[in-house]
C-alpha cells in the first residue's frame, strides 16, 4: 500500500506537467509521460533500498549512474537556453518554454548527441534499478527505456518537420544518446 501511495504521488505532478501533450499520440510528450510514470513506478518499489549497503558494488554504480545524469541535463538545458532562440512561433502548444527553439542547436553537448536530456532520463532509470534489482524494477526500467526511446523519434520527427534539412544533416553528424556509439 505504501508503495501505492508513493506512486499515486510521484504520479499527480507528472501528469499535471504532462496534461498539454497526454492525448497528442505523434508528440514526443505522449511518449515522455509513459517514460516518467515508469520511472515513477520504479522510484516507487526501490525508494526503500536507497541506502541499503552503501558501498555494495550495485549501489555504487548506481549512484554514479544517478550523479552521472546530472551532467547531460544540465548542458543540454543550459545549451537550449542560449542558443536556441526560444520563440512560440514552434507548431503545438504542448512544448515548453525551452523546447520552443526555432535554431538547431549544434554546440556543447549537443555536438556529441541530440538528446542529453534523454539520455539523463536513461541514466537515472537504471541508477535508481541497480538499487534493488528485481524483475518487477526490470521491466520498469525497460519500459521507462522503451518510452524514452520512442520519445527521441517523436521529437526527431518534430524537429525534421520544423527545421528541415539543417536537422537531418545534425542527426547525421550526431548519435542519439550516447556519443559516437548510440
């Protein structure tokens, strides 16, 4: 039951952050909420084991994993701020300030990979697995990646309708999530 509760609670923000673009199925935000809620469930069944033998080595790779994360969200959010040259004029009205950018953006992080802050979604499911890893957290993770994965394309589709050629010309130049392998 208190697993539950956890769930139904880290559930409420998710959908009240995902409510402009839940019913949208050829939007990357379709995609991401299924991703969260998945990351939600996981979060809900392993928060207990959190600090269960801290120096264990799945503990501590987790915790690298969960530190880890930290960096391609910040670059990648810091990038799109700057260059990215927010403005409404981007089609649907489920994006968000940040991701209303009107230029590719192709420096920083974005030189190695086009979805960093993806990929610290990618990282912070399997940190937050390796705390318990049970099959029940697998295929949450798996899920959680499945979602995410699915959420890339949708944006790339998004992205390839706004800015054309330019974009396909940086998806040639970049990988997806981790660079120069994926």
């Amino acid at each position: 039951m208190e697993n539950f509760v956890v769930f139904v609670l880290l559930s409420l923000p998710v959908l009240a952050i995902s409510r402009r673009s839940l019913f949208k199925l050829r939007s990357h935000g379709f995609y991401r909420f299924f991703a969260w809620e998945s990351m939600a469930f996981l979060l809900s069944i392993n928060y207990p084991y959190w600090f269960i033998n801290p120096f264990e080595t799945l503990q501590i790779i987790s915790w690298l994993l969960l530190f880890g994360a930290i960096y391609p969200l910040a670059a990648g959010f810091i990038e799109l701020k700057m260059k990215g040259k927010s403005q409404k004029c981007r089609q649907g009205d489920s994006y968000y300030k940040f991701e209303e950018t009107t230029e590719v953006v192709d420096t920083g992080i974005y030189k190695y990979i086009r979805h960093p802050m993806y990929c610290s979604l990618l990282l912070l499911t399997w940190g937050i697995f390796l705390k318990n890893p049970v099959t029940d957290a697998l295929l949450a993770s798996l899920v959680a990646s499945i979602f995410l994965f699915f959420t890339s394309v949708f944006d790339e589709k998004e992205c390839l309708s706004f800015f054309g050629e330019k974009y396909r010309d940086y998806m040639k130049r970049t990988k997806r999530f981790i660079p120069y392998i994926f």
